[in-house]
C-alpha cells in the first residue's frame, strides 16, 4: 500500500549552491576544489580571533544574477546576520549568513510534470559562507568512530535558495531541482558539479491526509547531493511517515540523514528553530545597499535561459523531447547551437547530437564540455554526407575517427579512401558481377521474397567495403532484377 492512497505529501526544498567565485567570500583563499587538507586557508576563514571580513563583490554580483534568473525581487537594503550554532565544521562557532533581509525573495520558477505546467515559489534567496567539511572514518556519520574536519570549504560563497512548499509529489520535486540546477548552470552562477558538492539539497517533508489543507509534521534531511539520492530518500521517508501515522503514532519533528547504502533516513536531532540559533546583525561587516542601476548591469549580462531555449528551439521543428534532451545541460545547448552556425538543419543535427555522439561521450566518460569532436567537425561530416560524398555509415566510422585522432572529416576521408561510389558505370559492374554469383538470391526475389533484395544489397556493400552509394545501388539493383 502506497502512502498516496491515504496521504498527499508537501514538500519545500533548501538548496545549497557554491558561487562561481575564484575566491572566498570574505577573504582571499582560493576555491578551487580539492587540494591538499586545511591548505586552502587563512586566519579568516578559520575564524581566528581579530580577523575581520571583507565582503567579495562577485558573490553579490552572482547572488543578484541568480534572483534575476529565478524571477525574484532584488533586496535595495540588505545586510549579514551571525547564524550562532556549534558543529565542529564551524571554526567561529557561528555562520555568517543572512536573515530577516535576504538578497532576494518572492521569486518563481515554471515545471512540467506528466505535460501539466505548474509555479514553484521561491520564498527567498540568501548569501553565506560554506562550513568546513568532516570527513568520517566510516562510510556514514551514523557508522563513524571518529571524523576529521577539512576547512579547505569554509568560507565558500554560497547562495541557498529556500522554495515554497509546493511540491506534492516526488516528480515534481525532481522536475523543480533539475529545472533550478539548468537555471543556475545557464546563468554562470555555478559549476553545478554535485559530485563535487557544488550543489547540495535539504528537503523537508511532509504527510497530511488527502484533502486536508492542515500541514503535517515535517522532517529535514539533509546533504543530498544527487537528483538520485533526493528520489529514492523522498520514496523511503514518506512511506516511513505513513507507517507511523498508520500506527496512530505522530512523526516527530527532526533532522534526518540520508544513509545511501542502506537505502534509508536516520534520524540525527530533534529540529532546532530559528531563534534557537540566536540571531543578530553582524557588526563587522557593514549593510549593502544595491541601487537599481546595478541590478540593471547584471540583467544585461543574463543569457538566454532554459526554458526560453527550449521554445526556441521547438520553433526550428524539434520535438518537445528533443528541445528537453539537448537543452539538459548548457554545454549540450550551445554545442548544438554552434554546429547549427554551420549546418542548418535542426533534426539531423540533433539526431546525430543526441546518438552517436552522445553515445561516443558516454562510453568514454566524457561531457559536451571536453568533447573532442569540434562543432564544426561535426557540421563539416554532416556536409559530405548531404553532398553524397560520404554514406550514413561510413559518417559513423568518420565520427569515431574525428574522436579518437582529431583529424577534420575530409582529411579523414581522403587518407581511409572513404568517399563514396556514386559513379553509376562503376556501380552497375559491381552489381552485375553479385547477381552472376548469387543466382539463388535473384531466383528467390523474383519469386516473391522480399528479404532477398536487401541480402543482394549487402554484397554489394560488401564488395565496395561500405563505399556504394546505397540510394543509387537500390536503383540499379531493382532496374537490374
């Protein structure tokens, strides 16, 4: 029995997204990922005693930027907040954060679930530091006998972005953090690299009855760092809540941690609330006043974004599942937009986009962001295959060959000998030599088999080792028989 026989969840989702900054967001520590342990710092990402911080501008620049692309209302006053808690990670014992005049607030972003548009709010958006890390001796906090604290990460800008809770089922969920992750990607907010923590995600959820507008008990989990996890973690703990109400049991409310190799949530500490952290405005950095003419500045530099790409292209004749497929990441986006500079023909490039190619990336391991084959690589095959001068399966080989050696398509063709057989002389000796040694064949096509013709096809192409031009072998072939 599934809990969506009994009960509607409601869901709102915390994201955590590093800012694309070269540096910390109040000092000069490199944040560039990896790196030797506690060697990307300084006494003000460690939080010594008589540090004072200085407030990166390009953190604020992105913070806007991100707003912007998320429909919010850009704060003209805004100001730093001491977040006081103590978790080892946390050198200062408190976060500088932000919270009763966030950067941004009341913004929006549109899904499509099952082909139904629908609005996730956006309730707020707000600028701070990121934590160190604790790297466990055991595979989970939960497992762990002792763990390590790595402050290369303390100090990392980061923006967390706090949706409405308006999700009521697990796709729709997936649908808003896939359509925020190609948001901030598009935008240049961040790299988006969740495996490398870029992008992490709290969820707190909930159970009511069906038909109930009273909210249930909520629980957060927090540190997702996949779309995957933030699924099957939503699967396990709504089915989890629904069997303690079933039990007449109430859901207690806490934060969770999601275990990944046991497939389940555990349970962490009972939930604080916000004026449990002790709030007050951050005296050592002073309040930001953004005018207009800033804000101005940076809508100027946002791109075209997801979703009006894919409209976009959807009017050059693609299907709404191609447009989804090759607007998934910006890298794939603007690799199709650049072969479409010089090869204009919309499907084809995205069918070979979105097979060959991208089947050439995956079995290497490999993204549209260190593809090897240039945009113009591509379009320059896809011309000589128009131009008849290569076959659609000689253009795999040259594909494969562009991958592996670099080499531009018409040296490739010329040093493999690959160009095509269209001289129909040359074509029809070929084909008469095949008929005169597979009489049977021509005897079985003649007496009504189908299958016979395309097997008298295959010598052909066999004894011009792929080379013939197949529409005009088909040609000569039938005129023949």
């Amino acid at each position: 029995m599934s809990y969506q026989d009994k009960y509607e969840m409601v869901c709102g989702v915390e994201t955590h997204v590093e800012l694309a900054t070269k540096t910390k967001i109040f000092c000069g520590c490199t944040t560039e990922f990896g790196g030797e342990q506690n060697t990307h710092v300084c006494p003000v990402c460690l939080g010594l005693p008589g540090t004072l911080p200085v407030l990166n501008r390009e953190a604020v620049n992105l913070a806007i930027k991100a707003g912007l692309a998320l429909n919010c209302e850009i704060a003209e006053f805004t100001k730093f907040d001491r977040k006081n808690y103590f978790y080892p990670d946390l050198s200062k014992n408190y976060q500088t954060s932000q919270y009763d005049l966030p950067i941004c607030k009341n913004g929006r972003l549109e899904i499509v679930v099952n082909g139904e548009s629908k609005t996730i709010g956006i309730t707020r958006a707000h600028m701070e530091e990121d934590a160190g890390k604790l790297v466990h001796s055991g595979e989970s906090i939960t497992t762990s006998d002792s763990s390590y604290v790595d402050y290369n990460r303390a100090g990392v800008p980061l923006l967390e972005i706090v949706s409405e809770p308006d999700m009521r089922t697990v796709d729709e969920v997936i649908a808003y953090l896939q359509e925020l992750v190609q948001i901030l990607d598009y935008a240049g907010v961040s790299d988006c690299k969740m495996e490398q923590g870029s992008v992490r995600f709290d969820v707190n959820v909930s159970l009511r009855p069906l038909g109930s507008r009273e909210l249930g008990t909520r629980t957060e989990i927090k540190n997702l760092n996949s779309f995957t996890a933030v699924r099957r973690c939503l699967e396990y703990e709504t089915e989890r809540q629904a069997e303690v109400l079933n039990e007449g049991e109430k859901v207690i409310q806490e934060t969770r941690t999601w275990d990944e190799s046991q497939g389940v949530t555990l349970s962490l500490r009972t939930k604080e609330e916000a004026h449990d952290y002790r709030y007050f405005p951050e005296a050592d950095l002073v309040p930001l006043k953004i005018d207009r003419e800033w804000v101005e500045r940076i809508r100027a530099t946002l791109p075209e974004l997801p979703a009006a790409k894919r409209e976009r292209l959807k009017t050059l004749g693609l299907s709404v599942y191609e447009a989804g497929v090759l607007t998934s990441s910006k890298a794939m986006a603007d690799y199709f937009d650049q072969v479409m500079q010089k090869y204009a023909d919309a499907k084809i490039v995205a069918n070979w986009i979105m097979g060959d190619l991208s089947a050439l990336l995956k079995a290497n391991n490999r993204s549209f962001e260190d593809c090897p084959v240039k945009p113009y690589q591509l379009a320059d095959m896809l011309k000589l295959l128009k131009k008849g001068e290569i076959s659609g399966k000689i253009a795999k080989t040259v594909l494969e060959e562009i991958y592996t050696s670099g080499k531009d398509p018409a040296v490739i063709v010329k040093e493999k000998g690959l160009v095509q057989i269209s001289d129909q002389d040359a074509l029809e000796k070929i084909i008469t030599e095949v008929l005169v040694q597979n009489p049977k064949s021509v005897a079985d096509y003649k007496g009504g088999k189908e299958k016979a013709f395309g097997f008298l096809v295959g010598q052909v192409m066999k004894a011009t080792k792929g080379k013939a031009n197949p529409e005009l072998v088909n040609k000569i072939l039938k005129e023949k028989l």
